[in-house]
C-alpha cells in the first residue's frame, strides 16, 4: 500500500480509541465540546460516528451550563487549567455530593490528562465517585498528502516558552503510535534538546510497550528536529500561496474559514490608533489537494504566479458555460449527468481562491516587496542600519505587533543587535502596544532572542533569580552554520521563482528551509559523518544508522517540534519532484511567524 493512503487510514485507529472511552458508559449520552477542539475532532470523526458509538447530543462547552438531566455527560476539552475549572464548578453546581449519580460525569482531556487535574477534583471530593478523567490522544490527522499534524496548539507556549515539560510524552507517543503502523526507519537523526528527549522516551517505549513488528519500514530515514534550530523558517514572510493564506486567514486543522463579519465588510474599519485595518473576504477552503483540485495546482506557486493562473481557470469555465449553450439536447443530458456538478464545484474553488487571493494582496500587498528586500537583507548580513529603521517604521505605521516582534525576532537571530538597540526598540514596542507585555521580554531572553541586559542597566529591570540563557545563535555561528548548509542562495535575483529549482523560492530567494537541506543531503548519500558533523554545530544532536545507509527507502519523515511552516513544506514538496522520493512531514501544528510571537506575547496557559 501506499504509504500516504496508509496514513489516510490512522483515523480509524483514533475512533477506536474513542470509542473505548464512550463505552465506559453504553447508555445514550452528550458530549459538551470545548470550541477549539471541534474542527480537528471532524478530522478524526464526523457527527454520523458520534451519534453511531452513542452520542445523543453534541453541546459547546459555555460559561454557563445547559440542564442535562440525567443524560451521562462526556466533556471534551484541552488541558488547560482555566477551562477545567470551569468544567468542574460546572460539575459542582449539579451535584449532590452526598449522593452522587453513578457513571455520568466523564472528562476527555485531549491530549493528555494533568496530575493537577486529579489533585483538583480530589481535593472537591469529585475524582472517581463522581467524576471520571479520561485522556485521548488522537492518531497524527492526515490534512492533506504527506501532512500529519497532532493538532496541539498549546505545545511551543508550554514546552519552549515556559519550558514546561508535562505534554513531551505525547510527542513521543505519537511517533511510537505512528512507528507500529509504518515501522521503524534504519536512520534516525535528532538536532535540538527537546528532539534528544522525545528520541529517549520513544526509545523506552519501545522497550517497555513493544516495539513495531514490521520488518520493513515504510520509511528510510526519521529526522526529528526542534523548531528553534531553524526559526528563520518561520518567521521569514512566505511567499508561496499556501503560506500567505496562512499568514492572512486563520487556519486550523487544514481549514480555512472566515464568516462574513465586521471585519470582512465593505466598510472601511479602523483600529485603536484610526489606522486601515485591510479588507478580508470571507472564504470557506479545506486544504486538501484531494478535495480540491485548484488548489492542488497553485498551494506551492509563487504567488506572483496563482493570480494568471486563476484568471486561465476562470476562462475556461467561461469557454464551457458557452460551449454548453450551444450543445444539442443529448448533449446537454450527457452534460447535467456527468460534468455539470464537476463544473459547479470547481467554480466554487475558483471563486474561494479568487477572494482568498485578493485579501492578501489588500493585507499583504502594500509592504510585501520591501518586506522582501529587507529579509534577503538581513539573510545576506548587509545594511542592518536600514533594517533597525524599517523595523520601527513598521512598528508604528502598520500598529502589529505580532509582525513587529517577528521581524525584531530575525533580526535578533541573525544581526545580532546591541544592548542598546534591544532597549530602544523595546520601550517603543512597549509605548506602542502597552506595558502589559513586559514579561515577554524574560520570555526573549529565555528563548535566546536577546541576551541578558548588562546589571549597570537600569532602563528594564530583569529579576536576578530567573534562569537566563545566552542566545543559542549569534551572529557569527548562525551565518557559519548556513554557509555550511548552503541555505542562503549567492544571488536571490537569480532564483527562478516561476519554476523553481531552488527550495529558496519559498521565500523569494532568501533563505533554505533547514529541514530541506538536510532530507537532501539524506536522499544525495552525502557521508553520515559529514551529515554529522556540520548538524553538531546546532546544538545536542544524535544520528543512528542500522545498515540502513545510502538509503534503502527513498521515503523520509521529518518531525518538527515546535510547530512547521507551509513555506517549509512547500519546500520539501520541490525536493521530492527534484530527487524521486516521498517526503513526509509531522508536527504539533501548521504555524506561521505569527504563532510563534503570539506564544512569545501569551502567559502560560
């Protein structure tokens, strides 16, 4: 079987799974969904098999609970703290503690239950005798060819901001859960701390829980890989269709869905300060290349290049709509029974991606080409001054501070900026988008954004007792690491971006996705030393061959922590139509710059 149709089929491994815990109570029952978990919940399963393994009604967790009678209960939410207190004085308020019903209160926590969750409902008398936890950790979601995602929203805030350890297992589930089903690969590369942890815990599972039977794997290499090796690659701006999309609308879960709102009306609408805030159209796609083939055709064009392509698509539907007024009337029959409903569907893509289309260029358009010269700027080491100017211009003029922390973030990573120019551009941030967001700073520093102002600095105070961290790259190392990576191209002008043979197109020509050079060097049987030795210059790293070298499968997965970029996957997709091989990427989410400066910007949840 084809390994991209075997993992289409993991889905069924997670309702089996569900179903398990539904059965703990085979009476007819409602299940009382957090929001955010509905949209991957209908990638697992729809209504139908909800309703198939028992579930009478499907109810959205609100502040205030609905009466439920004496139906069982089975709340499904996320690990955070906040909702599962709210669940629980939900629980409190219909509950006799003195005499509690039988088997009615069931929570799901997805992806894994919290020891402070048993503490709290022990500590209320609930735990057992009223209600039940239950943890559900479903199989990686197939969104589309040779994309899993575990859909954990939570894991770069928890596990790189804060530094909180508690969902790591899941991570080392999934790839032992996954590892049962496409075996394990002879080659097996981990770059980053957090990558070395979940490569030892997958290692105990396998020892403790059994490992895969199969002989063969359905792939030859593993690559797993922590987000902050390479953050160039997420907070460098796309320039691929599926990533501008990402980048304008929200995604999740391979959906994008934004309703007609204030916010996508003709109106004019301003924000706080009275600047534009730029025309959205409401669309509805599924980023599926199965289910939509107009977007299987221009997710990883330029994007430069999707509008004429969507104008040649809109032609000839125009061409078939006139052709079809002139057909004879067995021909119109053979037309209704076979082509119309084709035509209709592919007229509603078009259209969507048309809107899609013409909201990024109102979002994105106006800065998108300097936004671009100062990336390939700041990637090739020139004119800093000019970079730190267009930096505070942007700051101020477009009033975003997710896009204003990005770019100060790249320019941290790669020009490595003064104590003075931290400060100054950190008090503008803070004047511009409130003292509220001080604390994000220790979080800069902590991540290895900035180093640790000097003690003589009385501008921005810093408690001494934090556990401070220099920055993993200066300048000097990450310009040396890719130098020997080869990801920064010698003249971006000259990257075809029409029909790419560079991965560098994904981002106009600046910049190499990582991951991509090093599934390339893998799939070209450059020496594992060698591989090795220029990947040990990125921190902790491990590489294990088991007679598997040059590779005996041309099929790699790549498993990134911390969250992947649709630029990125972009990027892996050109590799497999330059080299013959099946690329296969996994992370916690699809994230883009923005994600990851919202977590930098958000307490700990």
């Amino acid at each position: 079987m084809d390994v991209f149709k075997k993992l289409s089929s993991l889905q069924e491994i997670s309702k089996a799974q569900l179903a398990k815990i539904f059965s703990v109570n085979p009476n007819r029952k409602f299940l009382v969904i957090e929001p955010s978990l509905i949209k991957p919940l209908e990638r697992v399963c729809g209504v139908q098999w909800l309703k198939g393994s028992g579930v009478d009604k499907i109810f959205k967790l609100e502040s205030v609970a609905v009466n439920y009678q004496d139906t069982p209960i089975f709340y499904m939410i996320p690990p955070e703290y906040k909702i599962f207190t709210q669940v629980v004085d939900q629980i409190r308020a219909q509950v006799d503690i003195a005499n509690p019903p039988n088997n009615k209160y069931h929570i799901i926590v997805i992806p894994r239950s919290l020891h402070i969750f048993e503490e709290e409902l022990e500590e209320h008398g609930l735990l057992e005798s009223v209600a039940k936890l239950h943890s559900f950790q479903w199989m990686p979601l197939h969104l589309d060819a040779g994309i899993l995602s575990l859909e954990m929203p939570l894991l770069y805030n928890s596990l790189f901001v804060y530094e909180n350890f508690g969902l790591m297992p899941v991570l080392s589930k999934a790839l032992w859960q996954l590892s049962l089903v496409v075996g394990k690969p002879n080659v097996i590369i981990s770059v980053g701390a957090h990558s070395n942890t979940v490569l030892k815990q997958f290692d105990d599972l396998c020892e403790t829980k059994g490992d895969t039977d199969k002989l063969d794997s359905d792939f030859g290499a593993l690559l797993i890989i922590d987000r902050s090796v390479d953050y160039p690659s997420a907070l460098l701006t796309p320039g691929v269709y599926s990533g501008l999309l990402s980048e304008v609308y929200p995604v999740k879960s391979g959906l994008c869905d934004l309703k007609e709102t204030a916010e996508t009306s003709k109106d004019l609408q301003l924000d706080d300060k009275c600047i534009p805030l730029w025309e959205r159209q409401p669309v509805n796609l599924t980023l599926n290349s199965q289910q939509d083939p107009v977007y299987r055709d221009i997710k990883n064009r330029y994007f430069t290049e999707v509008t004429s392509v969507l104008s040649n698509l809109t032609k000839q539907l125009k061409q078939e709509k006139m052709s079809s007024q002139e057909m004879a009337l067995d021909e119109i029959k053979r037309y209704v029974q076979t082509q119309l409903q084709a035509a209709k569907s592919r007229k509603a893509f078009i259209s969507n991606h048309l809107l899609a289309a013409e909201s990024i260029i109102n979002v994105v358009g106006h800065r998108y080409e300097k936004q671009k010269e100062v990336e390939i700027d700041i990637m090739k080491n020139t004119n800093k001054s000019a970079n730190l100017n267009y930096l505070e211009e942007i700051t101020v003029i477009e009033n975003d501070m997710l896009l204003s922390l990005r770019l100060f973030c790249l320019l941290s990573i790669t020009q490595k900026l003064s104590d003075s120019e931290v400060k100054s551009f950190w008090r503008k941030f803070l004047h511009q988008f409130g003292f509220n967001y001080g604390f994000a700073l220790n979080n800069l520093i902590n991540l290895g954004f900035v180093s640790e102002p000097s003690q003589s600095s009385s501008t921005i105070n810093i408690p001494s007792k934090l556990n401070l961290k220099l920055p993993k790259f200066t300048t000097s190392n990450f310009y040396t690491n890719t130098k020997n990576m080869r990801q920064i191209p010698a003249d971006p002008d000259n990257v075809n971006l029409k029909h790419p043979t560079c991965a560098s197109y994904v981002f106009g020509g600046a910049y190499i996705p990582l991951i991509t050079q090093i599934a390339g060097m893998l799939l070209n049987s450059i020496p594992l030393e060698d591989i090795k030795a220029k990947l040990e210059n990125f921190g902790p790293m491990s590489l294990r061959n088991d007679k598997g070298y040059p590779l005996l499968c041309r099929n790699i997965l790549l498993f990134v922590l911390g969250g992947i970029t649709y630029a990125e996957i972009a990027a892996c997709n050109l590799l497999e139509t330059l080299t013959g091989s099946r690329i296969c990427v996994m992370s916690d989410r699809i994230v883009n710059g923005n994600d990851l400066a919202n977590d930098i910007l958000s307490l700990p949840r």
